[in-house]
C-alpha cells in the first residue's frame, strides 16, 4: 500500500464569516488567489496591455458567482466600482436570493458535484448575511 493520498475532490472553506456570523480572523486565500494558482481560467477578468478586459467564460459557477454578487451589493455589503457603498435594497437582495434558489430547484440532479456544492455553499453564506443584515431569524 502507498502512502500517497488519493486524488480527488478537496473542499476548502472559502466562507469570510463564522457561522454566528462574526467575521473570520483569516479567511485564507480568496477564490481569485486559489483559482490563480490552481490554473481555472474565467473567473477573472484578463486584462492585456492597450485592449479592454475580456469577461469571464460563461459557465454555471459564473452566472451562480454573479447572482451572489448582486445579492451582496444590494444588501449594501460591497462597494459601487465609484468606492460609495450603496443603500440596503432588501427587496431586491430577497429577489436575487430566491433566483437562486430557483436555479437549485430546477437543476437538482443534474449539476456536478462541485457546482452543487458552490450553489449550496452561496445559498447558505447569502442567507446567514440577509438574518444579520435584516434582523430576521
């Protein structure tokens, strides 16, 4: 028998926030810095001198990461590209969560493991953010 470890799936806690919602003291790397060194390409935009940046490829885990996005801006948990950080829209954040969880329902069964997991692990950090955000248990 080798010691050597199985290849396979490795889960990595990318979550910025304990599960009482406290901020984690070191989040570790960012998906951008894992994705980096792990080789993915489209989960950046490519920036190449004098052209324009090149989005993203169009894939599942693209559309799911720009959703959470949303939610998270119109909660007001991130900054305009301007550096102002917008008023709360808790409708529209609750809108975008559901959207999400629309995608879940309509494709159980049939995503991959890893992106059943994104999707789930999205749900559930925008969901913890919306009861800290809203106040609702």
């Amino acid at each position: 028998m080798s010691d050597a470890p199985e290849p396979g799936f490795k889960s990595v806690d990318r979550r910025r926030f304990k599960a009482d919602g406290e901020p984690k003291s070191d989040p570790g790397p960012g998906p951008a810095e894992e994705d980096a060194a792990s080789g993915l390409k489209g989960e950046t935009f490519e920036r190449h001198p004098g052209s324009e940046p090149q989005p993203p490829e169009v894939t599942f885990g693209t559309l799911c990461l720009s959703l959470h996005t949303q939610a998270l801006f119109h909660m007001g948990l991130l900054r305009s590209p301007e550096g102002e950080v917008p008023p709360p829209n808790i409708p529209l954040a609750r809108y975008t969560i559901d959207i999400l969880h629309m995608l879940r329902e309509k494709t159980r069964n049939n995503l991959s493991g890893d992106e059943g997991e994104l999707l789930n692990g999205l749900l559930y950090e925008l969901q913890m953010r919306y009861v800290s955000v809203t106040g609702k248990k």
